[in-house]
DNA sequence: ACCATTCCGTCAGATCATCTGACCATCGTC
DNA sequence: GACGATGGTCAGATGATCTGACGGAATGGT
C-alpha cells in the first residue's frame, strides 16, 4: 500500500496492476455488451457463485467482506435480475445464491474478455514466462488466500 | 472479476489474492503500531506520493480515481497529520502534497512490514521462483499500468 | 498585450460500499 | 428438549466514489 516510486517495487504492488488492468477491461467490456449497470463490488461478489448455487455467508467469507455487505450486493444483483435466491434443500436456515439467465449472459462476455486480456499478456510476455508467472502465482494463493 | 470456482483460475484474479494479503497484512501491522485511523483507500493515495512531494491530480490520476475523492483522502491525511499541502513553485495553481512526520513514521513501518512479506513469499516459493515472478510482473506492468 | 483554451484544485450533492451491533430462526449436540 | 453455534436480516453510521459546476492561474497564438 505504501510504496512511493523508487527502484524496486514491491511484490503485492506489483500484482496490483494487472488484476486492476483485468477489472477495468470487463466493466468496460460489460458496460459496451449493455450490462451497464454492474459495479466492481457486485462483480467480486458475482465471481464468487459456484454452479449449483453458494451461500451468502460463504459469498461473504471468500470476498472477505461482512454478511450484511454480501447481502445487500446479492439484493442489488437480484433485483437487477442477475441472481436469484432459492432454499437450500439441505438446511431451512439458508438460502443459495445462483446465477439467473441474464447472470449467465454476464459470464459468458466475462469469459470471453478474460481469455482475451490472457492471450495478450501471453503475448507480450512470451508462453514459456507466461506459463511461469501463471505457476508462481497459483503456489503464492497457498498462503495468501484463505479461502482456497 | 467473474469467475466462478472451475480448474484453472484467470491470471488476473490470481494477481488479486496476494495484494489483497499484502494490504490486509500492512493495515493490520500499521494499526498495532497506533496507527489505527488509516484506510485502505488513504494508504492508496499515500503510497504514490513521491519524496519531493507530488501534485493532487497526479494522485488522482495514478490511484484511479477523480481529483475530488483523492482531495477528499488528502484531506483526511493532512487533518490526521500524515501530510500537508504546500505550494507548488512551479506553479501558482497547484500545490504539492508531501509527507509529514508522522507519514514518514507509516511509511518505515510500511516498508519493514513488506520486506516481511516477501520474504515469506520468498521462502514458500524459492529464491528462483520469486524472482521469475517479479520479472514477468514488471514485465506485465508494461502493458497493465498506464501511468508508469 | 489579449483572449481563448487548457489545467489545478475546490465546492456541492448524490450514490454506492462497507462496517458494527442487535436480532430471529434453525441446526446440531449433549 | 435446552443451549451454543450458524445462516441471514434489519437498522444506522461512516467511508469512498462519482458527476457537474465553478474560480483562479498558466499557456499559446494572434
């Protein structure tokens, strides 16, 4: 967070960058594709929702944000009509969290746009560093995410 | 941004869980050290200010964000003692933002807290591997930050 | 010199994101 | 069945961010 420019940056910094790069690519990307009314905090949010469905407490921890945050984003997204909540068959307490049609729509131009911004920074840094830095990076998330 | 749990991860977002560490770790060690009214979004703006002092809208321009909220974050700062703004004179419009005392107290904590960091990162990743990363980093920063 | 344009910063107001604290319903366990 | 833990919501406060409008100062062309 602190680190005034000077030679050598720091390696957190430095992966600043590139997910700040991606974020700002796909707002742009979904904005164009008429899905212009998502925020960056939805989306962390929205990135977070496995296949069948996740809990808004597990939204919560793996976007490391409160419950009550989750859960006003989740209403965002579902009055929008990305998302929708349906009864967790398995505990009367909860409710999971899925992606509706148009939450499908939004993945696919995310996905695509991710490959896109991938293909170009494999090609500015070449396969072999590419497939490196991509390697790197999945040991360095063993001890910096807790959430795996 | 979107990208839910499935085998391989984009590059972007695994560029975000070490940041994401890094800063948690930063604000955490900042606030043990009585520093404990910094924000996230100050120590972002604090981080680019360079040892001569620099101007609000380069701030702004570098975090991303409007003049107005980087005026709002140095506001904040210069209230709580960690900057102050002085004139520029070079140019009777602007005014430079420079460290006050107590900033450059943050910014050694700051700096002992991410050597810190990478040198567990170092160790979980090895000597080599550490430095492929920050190679294909700076590389990837070419084309991932505008304001170099 | 003068004027138009551009740049630096601020003011005002709105919206979004986020937190803490309190609360209820349900689950699992002893 | 009583009790602590868990999933989620409500209420209220603060923080971060934006758009739009503005005033003062620099700059470049005529």
């Amino acid at each position: 967070m602190i680190d005034p420019a000077g030679g050598r940056q720091n390696l957190g910094l430095l992966c600043f960058y590139p997910y700040r790069a991606l974020e700002a690519r796909l707002l742009a990307a979904l904005a164009a594709a008429g899905f212009d009314d998502i925020t960056t905090a939805q989306g962390r949010i929205a990135a977070r929702i496995a296949p069948g469905g996740t809990r808004l407490t597990a939204l919560a921890e793996q976007a490391l944000v409160t419950k009550q945050t989750a859960g006003h984003l989740v209403d965002q997204l579902e009055r929008a009509g990305y998302v929708r909540r349906v009864p967790d068959p398995t505990d009367a307490r909860a409710r999971l969290v899925q992606m509706a049609e148009r939450g499908r729509q939004v993945v696919a131009v995310a996905r695509r746009v991710e490959a896109e911004v991938e293909a170009e920074w494999t090609a500015h840094l070449g396969e072999e560093v590419a497939a490196q830095l991509r390697a790197a990076l999945e040991r360095l998330r063993e001890v910096t995410d807790p959430y795996r």
